[in-house]
C-alpha cells in the first residue's frame, strides 16, 4: 500500500519507515533496511514508466546524476547520526511532511516537453538527492515540486522521481551496508511488498487523482510522527 501511494502521490516512506522502527528495528537501521524496498520498489516502476514511454535517456544526465551526488552526502550524515537524534529528526520531517501533503499544489498538466534547464534542475536535484539520501521519506514531494518548477506534468514527474530514486538509491545503500546498518531479511521482505505496490502504482497513476488521497496519508503520518517520539517523552 505505501509503495503505491508513493508512486500516485509521494510519501510511501513516511509510512514504512516507522512500520520498521515499530517492528523493533533501531532508527539508524530502519533507515537503511528501508532503502532495500526503495530500491526494489523504484526499479518495478521505472521499468514500468519506461514500458510506456515516459522517460527520456536525458533524463539520468540532468536530473539523476546531481541527485545521486546529493544522495551520497546525505546518506553519510545519515549514518554519522545516533538513533535518538534521528528519530527527532524523522519525527519533525514527517510533521512538516504531514502539512506539505494537504498543501502543496499540484504539478502542471498536460504532456508539454519542456526544454532542459541544467542551471536550474542541478542545483534542484543536488538537494532533493541530499534530503533523499539522508531520510528518503517525502522524496517524492520535493522530487515532484522540482520537476513541475521545470515545467513538467505530473505524469513525466512522476516517471523522472521514480528514476531519480532508483539511481541515487544504489549508492546510499552501500553505504549503509558497509556501516552494518541493514536487516536484509526485513529489507527483502519489505522489497517484495513495494514491487507488487509499485507494479500497482504506476497503474493507478495514469487515472488517479492525488488529492484523492492527501487527507488519508497526512493523517497516517501525523499519527506514526506522535507515535515516534511517545517513547522518549518524560511520562
């Protein structure tokens, strides 16, 4: 279910990311377990995106490479972090996440090609990849508010955040692996869930209306941000 939520609307790992941290898993490790399913998730829907003819071989040049630079640097930070640090971080994200859901406006339709714009989608993309590769949840937000600042519709911006985190992803989980900070058994089965949600998803995005589903994953990530920070309060 997050997997296709996040490949129709972004936030996919608003959700999964807590689900790992509930089930046990310390929050420095839950963030790079999650990258297993990223990955897999990601790698379903890019094949699907460009069965249909969605993405463009220019597409890796301007808008994966920077973001894949990015993700690196974030994904060091990341694993510099302790677990209760992150956790307030994570927190206060999905908070912010949570708003940006219900108010950020939507992509630009149509199928226009846009020319590309190198001074202005690498700097956009090095810094969606940073974010992405510290925390990876609400990607997808800031991945699609870059591409409709460029001019593309929601379905191609759709196609190039999809891309964009299969790329950026490879790299930020090595990282993580070679810091011992993935469960592979958890991440697989995690993989398998967001394959068959991201097969689903690319479907449900060509007739989906997104804002069909704003109020349902905002409140989602509201109550996963309160239930993330309970165990540390003072009570």
């Amino acid at each position: 279910m997050a997997s296709a939520i996040n490949i129709v609307a972004g936030g996919g790992s608003y959700l999964t990311l807590p689900l790992l941290i509930f089930t046990g898993l310390p929050p420095v490790v839950a963030n790079g377990t999650n990258r297993v399913g990223i990955l897999v998730g990601n790698l379903v829907g890019s094949y699907r995106f460009a069965r249909e003819g969605r993405l463009r071989p220019s597409d890796l040049l301007y808008y994966c490479v920077p973001a894949t630079l990015g993700g690196l640097g974030g994904a060091y930070i990341a694993t510099k972090m302790d677990n209760d640090t992150l956790r307030i971080c994570l927190a206060v994200l999905m908070l912010f996440g949570s708003w940006t859901v219900i108010s950020r406006p939507a992509p630009p339709e149509g199928e226009t090609e846009p020319e590309p714009q190198p001074k202005k989608s690498f700097p956009l993309f090095v810094g969606v990849g940073t974010y992405a590769g510290f925390i990876q949840a609400g990607t997808g937000f800031f991945a699609l508010a870059a591409s409709g600042l460029l001019g593309f519709s929601l379905k191609r911006g759709n196609a190039i955040k999809t891309l964009m985190n299969l790329c950026l992803t490879v790299p930020a989980l090595y990282l993580f692996a070679v810091k011992g900070m993935v469960v592979w058994s958890a991440g697989i089965s995690l993989a398998a869930g967001m394959s068959l949600g991201s097969w689903a998803g690319v479907r449900l995005s060509q007739d989906s209306k997104p804002q069909h589903l704003k109020k349902m994953v905002a409140a989602a990530i509201l109550v996963s941000a309160v239930a993330l920070v309970y165990p540390m309060l003072p009570i």
